[in-house]
C-alpha cells in the first residue's frame, strides 16, 4: 500500500459517529450523547471521540423496541436517569 492508497476496510468494520448512530435511530444527536453519558448506549471513547459498534447498536434498538411484556420499552428509557 503506497501513501496515496486508503487501507481496504469493509462496511461491517467501521465504527459509527453519533450522527450516524442518532439517523439510524430517527433521534437527535443529544439524544444520543444523553443516552451514552447515563450509559444507555454501548460506546467507545477512542480520545475525545465517540464511536459506536453497529453491531451493538442494533442489538440495543432491538431491545429498546419491545420488551416482555409486549410495552414500547423506548418510553421506560426516554425518561431514566
């Protein structure tokens, strides 16, 4: 690989942004920055970044989705702490 040339990364290894994750959620940017900080959102700090697992993220809105008892569990979340 010469200077000019990109490392080759596939799509399933790239980390999301908080932008990315906040539009594959249909939520605000602080939304997510909120969630992440009460630790809601599975993340890693790579310095002062953010980034997130898609992985992870799916499996959290999946779970955010429904719960037990057939209950939107997104509304228990909206309002922890």
């Amino acid at each position: 690989m010469n200077a000019n040339t990109a490392p080759d990364v596939s799509t399933k290894d790239v980390l999301w942004t908080v932008a990315e994750v906040a539009a594959y959620l249909r939520v605000s940017r602080s939304w997510v920055y909120h969630r992440l900080e009460s630790g809601l959102l599975p993340h890693i700090r790579i310095g002062g970044l953010v980034r997130f697992d898609p992985a992870e993220i799916r499996a959290c809105a999946s779970s955010l989705s429904s719960s037990a008892d057939g209950t939107a569990a997104s509304a228990k979340v909206r309002y922890a702490r």
